[in-house]
C-alpha cells in the first residue's frame, strides 16, 4: 500500500471514528434527529467497507 492510500485509509478511519463518537452525546429532543442521521451514515459506511 502506497503513501497517499495509508493517508486515505487514516482519513476514512478517523471520519468514522468522529461518527461514532458523536453517537454518545447526549439523547435529548434537539439530538434525536442528528443521531439518527449518524446511525444511516455508520450504517452506509459498515456496508460500502463490508464489515
């Protein structure tokens, strides 16, 4: 694997890993639907990559 896709493999893993945890704020009404658009996003992400 060359430079540039280990830079976008890093990139790819730490957009995921910034999806994740904005997952764990906190569940009140103005929230609910920004989590549920992170919990699509995830759910694309999971299944583009095959995991």
């Amino acid at each position: 694997m060359d430079q540039s896709n280990e830079e976008c493999a890093a990139t790819e893993l730490r957009r995921f890993a910034s999806l994740l945890r904005e997952l764990r704020v906190t569940d009140s009404w103005h929230t609910k639907s920004r989590r549920k658009f992170i919990q699509i996003q995830v759910c694309e992400y999971l299944k583009f990559y095959n995991v």
